[in-house]
C-alpha cells in the first residue's frame, strides 16, 4: 500500500471494520441483491454475512448462502430466515 492509498477513501464495502461492513449492507436497498448476496457469500465476518442473510428474499440464493456457509464452518444462520421464505 503506498501513502496516497492510505489517504483514499476505501468504499464501504471493503473496510476493514466489520461494523462498517455491517452498516454498509443495513443501508443497501433491497433491489441490490446482487450486493447483499455477495456480502453473505463471500465476507470474511459471520456479523456482515448475518446481516446480508437477514435482507436476502430470493430463496434460491438464499439457499446457495446457506450451502455455502455450512462448508465454511457447520453453522447455519440463514436457516430460520430460508424457512419463512421457502415455506
């Protein structure tokens, strides 16, 4: 990293702070699933990618989310929110 990109804004999506993370995916509009849904695919934080879950309403990718998330670590937090949509 050089000095002037310390001093670039960094988009909010990729801060380091996963708390900002987590505001960055609260303020998105639900009409962007294509960002939600990398968030709760592919964020390092298990906060960024619940918060991501807890927005997604297309239950295929929410299904995709969930497969992936339990090969990641054996844990399922989408899978009460993939019962109310897929019901």
């Amino acid at each position: 990293m050089t000095l002037l990109d310390r001093f670039r804004a960094q988009s909010r999506d990729k801060q380091s702070d996963p708390a900002a993370r987590v505001a960055f995916v609260d303020s998105l509009p639900l009409s962007e699933k294509d960002a939600i849904g990398a968030a709760a695919r592919e964020d390092d934080d298990p906060r960024v990618r619940r918060a991501a879950v807890a927005k997604l309403m297309d239950p295929a990718l929410l299904a995709e989310v969930i497969r992936d998330e339990q090969g990641r670590n054996g844990a399922r937090p989408g899978r009460h929110h993939a019962a109310r949509h897929c019901a």
